[in-house]
C-alpha cells in the first residue's frame, strides 16, 4: 500500500469512528431507517425579525411546522454570515451562549434568550469526514446573531444541540463547497445542517437609499441575481452557483460587495444529496432590496 492509498485508508477509518459518534445510543434517540435530517438556507435579513412579526416570519413559522412533525434532530450545525475566521473553527461549547452582534437596537433585543444546549463532541466530528486537517476547535464561541434569530424561530424550545462553523476567509468558493460536500453525510446521522445569510446583501446600497428615503426600491440588479440564483438551484447548477463571483463578477458585485452572506448557501448547496426535494421559503425583499429567498432540502 502506497502512502497515498494509506492515508485515504487511515481517513476512511476516521470517518467512520466520527459518525459513530452520532449513533441513536448517544443521544437516547431512537431513529427510523429514512430519518435524514434536512439541510435549509435561510435569509435571515434584519436582527429586529426576532421581536416583530411580517409575511417573512410566517414563513418561518411554517417551516418549524414541518420541522416539529419530522423526526428530531440530534444536533444542529449552523454556518452563519456573523462569523469569519483566518481558517475554519468549530464551536465547542456545552453551553452555547448568545453575542448581540449589533447596535442600535430596543433594549429587548438585548435581553433576549436562547439557552440551547451545545456540542463538545462536534470538533471531532467535523473533522474526521473532512478532507481539511487543519480545522480548530472554539471552546467559547457563543452563537451570533445569524444564528440564534434564527433558530429561535425554527427550534423555539432551545432543546436541541448548537454548534456553529467558521467561515475561513482563506477559502476559496470551490474549497467552501469541498468542506460543504464532506460534511453531507451528517445528515444521515440526524445533523440538519443550515446556512444563514441573505442572496442578495449589499448595505451600501441600502445606505444611499435610506439617505434618498427610498428604501423599499427593490434595485434591478438585486432581483435579476435573485432569480439567477432560484434558476441555477432548481437546475441542480452548483457550479456555476460556486463560481458565479467569477462568471458574474459585475452583478455579483452588486449584489455581495462582500461574500459572507452568499458562502452560508455555498453549505447548504454542497448538503444537498440527489434525492433532495426543494422548496422555497419566505421569497421577497427586505427593505433595501436584501432577498428573503430561503431553500428547505429534504
């Protein structure tokens, strides 16, 4: 056996001792035999939709409907817009607690809770199905706002297990997409993954238009990536959607001055698995023309 053929075998090996780790016995849970837990994009536009109601949270709503009749998960794996990294982290926390990773909002954003447990075993899993050697461990991560207005919504009980991923800033989009790919098979054992950000999130834009006070403009530029971006996932075209900074680079542009809130989806396009039927969710505009656009793959 070569070098190349052993370490493929040693990380086979890996693999299967990391999924092991998320065996029904566990948990105390007890899963059926086509139990995959899905994989969901969602916009999760301005903080203040976790104290306000609009068509966009009832759609929310609707989605943990459907969540609360599957099978529950056994943990849930967040990558969220709100948290960049030089290389990719993994929270480890047992106790994920809540960053309030914004300013200028009512006193009761701020003292709003979500006591959901975390998962100290999740750097070892993570690790052990991915290609990357290099991922590290967060023993005080916290779950940012990307992530816990969110979930507050989706899993209102805070009864399930929390970890976050890191968004490397070292990775490229294709290199996003590997990890995303190795990490699928987490859903197989009851890990619903999602990625948080919005498919359209260029503030500057919305700053000139709060200053004209025409905020609730929704700009041709955000609609046509919106729809191009609805196209390509209904198409199965992760491709083009992995490259589309490249293939597009003016429209993406306008869309994403910075990636951050178009990576979480790159997670949930590489979770997707053939099967997978697609719905969309809570498709609009926010003011300031930030797509609401969200994906339940299942």
């Amino acid at each position: 056996m070569n070098n190349s053929s052993r370490r493929k075998f040693i990380r086979q090996c890996a693999n299967v001792g990391a999924l092991s780790m998320l065996t029904p016995l566990t948990y105390g849970l007890t899963r059926g035999s086509n139990s995959r837990a899905p994989a969901i994009f969602i916009g999760h536009g301005d903080p203040i939709n976790t104290i306000q109601e609009s068509g966009f949270i009832r759609e929310w709503h609707r989605i943990a409907a459907l969540l609360a009749e599957r099978e529950r998960p056994t943990a849930i794996l967040c990558v969220s817009a709100h948290w960049q990294t030089p290389n990719t982290m993994v929270s480890t926390t047992a106790g994920a607690g809540l960053i309030y990773d914004f300013y200028g909002f009512p006193k009761a954003m701020y003292e709003l809770e979500y006591p959901a447990p975390g998962f100290p075993q999740s750097h070892g899993m993570v690790s052990a199905v991915s290609s990357d050697a290099g991922i590290g461990a967060d023993p005080s991560r916290g779950l940012d706002h990307g992530a816990w207005c969110v979930l507050s919504k989706l899993f209102p009980g805070a009864d399930i297990p929390v970890f976050q991923l890191s968004l490397s800033r070292a990775y490229s989009a294709e290199q996003h997409y590997a990890l995303a790919k190795d990490i699928n098979v987490l859903r197989d054992r009851g890990v619903l993954i999602i990625g948080s950000g919005n498919l359209t999130h260029n503030m500057r834009s919305w700053q000139h238009d709060v200053s004209l006070g025409q905020t609730k403009l929704i700009h041709g530029w955000a609609q046509e990536f919106d729809q191009a971006v609805a196209q390509k996932i209904m198409q199965g075209d992760h491709k083009t959607l992995v490259r589309i900074a490249m293939e597009r680079p003016s429209l993406f542009t306008m869309a994403h001055p910075t990636d951050e809130h178009y990576l979480p989806l790159i997670y949930t396009l590489g979770a997707q698995q053939k099967d997978d039927a697609i719905q969309f969710f809570a498709e609009g505009f926010e003011d300031g023309s930030f797509s609401m656009r969200s994906i339940f793959l299942s």
